[in-house]
C-alpha cells in the first residue's frame, strides 16, 4: 500500500474568539485561506499540486456554511481546478480531514491533499446551527441526551477525579503553554494572521493566562451545577442513566475547561512521488487511524476506545509511543487517558493544550497533530498519537512516525 506522507503542517495562532479578541473582524475564508496560502508557498506548489483540500468546521452555517472548503480554495491563491470538500466530525473534523487525506493516498486516490479545518467561534456561536442531537426530543430524549459540560462532570464523578487535580492540570496547561511561547517551540508551523493592507493581525496565541495558579482557579464557581441541578436539570437525566452516581460532582469551571476561540490548521499530505516532484522531504508517515462511537451521554471518553482500536488495528502497545497529544476539551477527559493506560503526565501535552490555548473546534484536530511533530522533531523522538473525544460520543486518534 502507498505511503501517506506529512509535508508541512501550519496553524493560525489562537484568537479569543469574541468582540475583543485580535480576529473579531476576520471572517472564516480568510482564517482558511491564510493557511492555505501559506502551505502553498512555502512548498512551491504549483497548478493541480493536490487532489483536494479537504476542510473541517462544525458550525456549517452563516459564513461557514455552503461547502466552506470550495470558497476557501476559490478565494485563495491555489488554482482553482482543486476542488473543495468540508466535513463535520464536531471536535475531530481537523483530525479527520488528516485522516481521510492520508487513507485516500493510501488507496491511490490521488498524489496529495491539503487537510485540516477552521472555527471562528466568535463569529458563528457555537450550537447556532441547532442540531438535532440537541434540539429534537425524539432524539435527545432517547439518548439521554446532556450537555458536554455534564458530561466532563459525569467522567469525573465516575472515575473519581477531584476538582483539585482537574485544577492542577489547568494549571499545568497554562504554564507547558507559556514556556512552550517562550522557547519558540511552535515558531516552525505558526502563521501570522494579517489584514488586507499586510499588516499583522495575531501572530500569537491570545487566550493563554500564564499567571493562572491553584488559588485564582480555586476561586472560580463550578461552571455546569446550576444547569445539572437546577434548570434544566440535566443530572436527573444523567442519573437515570447511570442510577449508581446517586449525585453528579461538578468540578468543571472556566479555567479547567478549553477555551472560545478562533483558529485554522493545515497539513500538506502526500505520497513519495509528490514529494520528489516538488523537493521537499517528508517529515512523518501517517502510520494509522481510526475512529469509533460510544455512549452520547458521558460521550467524552472517546479517546480512550479510540486508542484501544487504534492500538489493535496497528498491532502496536501504549509503550511503543514517545509523546501524546489528547485534546483538553476538559480536565477529566485527559486525566481519564493518563489513567486508563497508566500513561506518564510527562509525556503529555508538553506544550500544553485547549485549556490553555483554547479550541477552535473544526481547527483543533489538525493543530494537535502538527504540535506533536513539530514536539517529536524537537526533541528527536519518533512516534507520536494524537486523540480527541467529540461530541454525541465517538472518538478519533492518528499515529505519525518520523521519516
């Protein structure tokens, strides 16, 4: 079978995702195409360089709506004989136009693809497009349907975890996070955002809170207790499913949750041909990936049977990895990972994650996979998973090993 290839992997930095953030006035074409442009550049490519741009984004209404991936490459400087494909996979749509890029190389369906996602959350509201899975009591009722702040709280209060340790990790986010800035660890796939007149916009992660600490955490109130136990109720709901919690622990707030924000990510996939034809080395194979559904109401721990599956389908063990990246969508859900497969804080999310950074839904899957090459190049190691929960329950992961 053909070999899928990563290139070049580049990201947007992260605005606040609201009126007073850097990006406010940034429209979700123009967050695309800057990664765009920019993979195109800085490979020298030319003409049909690839089969298609496929592009994540969950909210696919108002500006992110009508096939965002073909407008993108049409307001771009790519040719316009590359189509365009947008896809939802909620949190995992970026990982997932990795991986549909890379199984289609492996098939032969074509030399490259540009993949990767957007979100302008502070533009296009998270939840405006009214989804069924929410909305519709047919649905919503039948799966015992909650809020994905619920559920953060359900993993806790299942697994045991206690609001200080989902503090320390928030905690530690934010300080990996910093020193990762300071060192200039993210200086190889960052692009600045810039307006019409070339002027820079953002060419920094802007959410962070480097002098976040256990006391101005321990301050803030718990984030989903009035939803859970008052209006709507939604931990009534949660109990009836799982009658044995008796009482949901709320233990997720602001700080130890990932942030509102904007954000595109991109990665140039291709097979070794392409990579001859245009003179570029690649940096990493995409070894494997995989995706799988689980329970809708927890729904979060989708990493977790995600890597299990990806584990079996490569044959490989949870020893055999040098870094991982597991998105901080919540502070229960990586600590969930680290306890399910006795894995080394350490070795974690090194530079930090969406708590600190924020999460920019259909971006944040592919800005995790460039991190951890971009990790694994820095510090010389050679494999690396990359995981994600996503909502309504499933869960996505890759592997990339260095070439």
């Amino acid at each position: 079978m053909t070999e899928a290839y990563i290139y070049d992997a580049v990201r947007t930095p992260r605005g606040k995702g609201r009126k007073d953030g850097s990006l406010h006035e940034v429209t979700s074409v123009a967050l695309s195409t800057t990664v765009l442009n920019n993979l195109k550049s800085r490979n020298n490519l030319e003409g049909h360089a690839v089969e298609d741009v496929i592009w994540g984004n969950v909210t696919q209404v108002k500006e992110q709506g009508g096939c965002l991936a073909r407008t993108a490459v049409l307001a771009s400087e790519l040719d316009e004989i590359i189509p365009g494909l947008a896809i939802n996979r909620f949190c995992a749509s970026g990982m997932e136009a990795v991986n549909l890029a890379a199984n289609q190389i492996k098939g032969g369906a074509g030399e490259a693809y540009i993949a990767g996602g957007v979100e302008m959350m502070g533009r296009v509201p998270m939840g405006s497009d009214g989804a069924a899975i929410a909305v519709d009591p047919s649905v919503a009722m039948n799966t015992y349907f909650v809020p994905q702040g619920i559920s953060a709280d359900i993993i806790a209060t299942e697994y045991g975890f206690t609001r200080e340790q989902a503090d320390q990790l928030a905690m530690e986010s934010q300080r990996r996070a910093a020193q990762a800035w300071d060192e200039g660890r993210f200086d190889k796939s960052i692009v600045a955002v810039k307006d019409i007149n070339g002027l820079t916009i953002l060419d920094r992660d802007e959410y962070m809170r480097p002098g976040t600490d256990m006391q101005s955490l321990g301050g803030l109130k718990p984030a989903f207790k009035e939803q859970g136990e008052v209006m709507p109720g939604f931990d009534k709901l949660a109990i009836m499913k799982y009658p044995h919690l008796n009482k949901i622990n709320h233990i997720h707030h602001a700080g130890n949750s990932s942030g509102i924000v904007d954000g595109a990510a991109g990665v140039l996939i291709g097979n070794k041909e392409f990579g001859e034809k245009y003179g570029i080395k690649p940096r990493a194979v995409i070894k494997q990936t995989a995706k799988i559904g689980l329970d809708p109401t927890i729904m979060l721990t989708g990493p977790v049977p995600a890597t299990q599956k990806i584990l079996k389908d490569s044959g490989m063990q949870i020893s055999d990895f040098d870094l991982f990246e597991v998105n901080e969508a919540f502070a229960s859900v990586v600590l969930r990972f680290q306890q399910a497969f006795d894995v080394d804080p350490e070795l974690v999310n090194v530079n930090g994650g969406s708590i600190a950074m924020g999460h920019p839904l259909g971006a944040t899957g592919a800005i995790i996979i460039g991190t951890l090459l971009d990790e694994l190049e820095r510090q010389d190691k050679e494999v690396g998973l990359a995981t994600l929960c996503i909502a309504s329950g499933m869960g996505a992961a890759t592997i990339i090993e260095r070439v």
